[in-house]
C-alpha cells in the first residue's frame, strides 16, 4: 500500500535519539519508514512532530492537533516513555490518556492508518530498565487497550526476540542505529511497505571497559541532569521535521 502523507508524533524515540546521520543529525525509525514510503509514492511527503521529554499529555495537547491539521494518510504515535521514567508515575493516569491520544487521533482522521507500538524488555540489557519494567508494562497494555478501541494497527515489540547489545544506545534506554533499524523494519511489515536498506549500518567493535567507563562517566550524569531539566529543554527544542515535506 502507498501512503502520500506521514506524521510522527512522539519523543525522543521518535525523534531518532540514538541513531544520527554522517553530518550529525537525528534519523530513527520514523525517518527510515518515510524513505521506505518514497519508493511505492515518489510524492510522499513526510512531517516528525517529535520532541525530546515530552510525556503523553503533552503529545496529545500540542502534537496532535498539529498533526491533524495535516490531514495524513499515515501517523505513527509512540508516547508514555517519560512519564514511565519520572519520579512519579500514575498508572491509570497514563493509561487512559495514552487511551484518549489515540482516541483525538481516531475521531479526526477516521480513515487514516494510525501505527503505534508495544516496548520491548530490555530488563536483560538494563539495570535501570528492570526498575521502569512494571512501568512499560501499563505503556504496552494501554497501546493494546488503544489498538482494540481505535482500529490501530499495533507493532508488538514486547513479544519480538530480546533486543541485543548492540541494538541499544550509550544511554542503554534509547535504540542504537541497529535498534531504530528493528524498529523501521517491524513497522514497514506491519503496513506492507518496502522495508529501510541496512547497508549503511556496519557493526563496529567496541572496547567494552571503555564502553563502560563513557557510560558511568559522561552517558549517566548527563541523562540525570536532562531528566532535572525537562521543562527547560522541552522549551527550548523545536519539533524535529514541523512541516511536511517531500522525503
């Protein structure tokens, strides 16, 4: 099937945190399902509403009627991510507002393909990932709830193989190139669209204690003071792709 014109809504995992291009800017999966799009539309036109630490609410409120406006064909909306992670976390909460996200979608593009996801466990890979696993246990039932509610189609990554090492980023919460590939090629299966060319990803090998040492030393404190400064950095990042345009 071909679609004409994509938006993504999310955060940082739709954004492409973890995964850059060769001059330095964020690609992710969004960006790989839209250059998969291309080849079945050639006039595909593509717009990433995404940005860093947003929570669910706020995707609804600001990303959503934004993306409406655009009347797409195709949305793709991955949310609750941050609030799984802050201090505090109200289940019911978060659930039902992932719900009515999906409902505000649904009500004003009924014919539109709505694509979201399930999270996989990366509690083998992550310390920190064992302690939010609960919390991304209500992420995936509220993105099932939804998927039977509103017709969406779902990717169920929670139910794939483990995600492996070398599938995750320095920040072990975000993919890596790898990550965002697995990401692009379930969502490209489950809309039959061409799936995203791997050849630009060579496996690199890495020294582990050095790799570990980044980890503690910079990765860490720097995810810390982000979470600290959430509002500040919300302000100050603009959506990643506002307008749709060509891919």
């Amino acid at each position: 099937m071909s679609y004409r014109r994509f938006v993504a809504v999310g955060d940082s995992l739709t954004e492409g945190k973890g995964d850059t291009y060769p001059n330095g800017e964020l690609r992710g999966f969004a960006d790989m399902i839209s250059h998969g799009l291309r080849f079945a539309a050639p006039e595909a036109m593509y717009a990433n509403l995404a940005r860093p630490s947003v929570r669910a609410h706020e995707v609804r409120r600001d990303q959503v009627p934004q993306a409406v406006a655009m009347a797409p064909d195709l949305v793709t909306a991955v949310a609750g991510i941050n609030d799984a992670i802050a201090l505090a976390f109200p289940r019911r909460r978060v659930h039902d507002e992932i719900l009515a996200l999906f409902g505000d979608l649904r009500r004003a593009l009924p014919d539109a393909t709505i694509v979201t996801c399930t999270l996989p466990d990366l509690g083998h890979l992550s310390a920190v990932a064992r302690v939010w696993r609960g919390r991304v246990h209500v992420l995936n039932d509220a993105a099932r709830d939804a998927a039977r509610a509103h017709g969406l189609v779902l990717v169920d990554l929670e139910d794939d193989l483990p995600m492996t090492a070398d599938e995750l980023a320095l920040d072990r919460v975000h993919p890596s190139p790898l990550g965002h590939l697995r990401f692009a090629r379930r969502f490209a299966q489950a809309l039959d669209v061409p799936e995203p060319d791997p050849s630009y990803l060579a496996r690199r090998p890495r020294a582990e204690r050095l790799y570990r040492l980044y980890r503690t030393a910079v990765v860490a404190p720097r995810f810390i003071t982000k979470r600290v400064a959430r509002d500040t950095l919300i302000a100050g990042q603009p959506p990643k792709r506002p307008q749709l345009e060509h891919v």
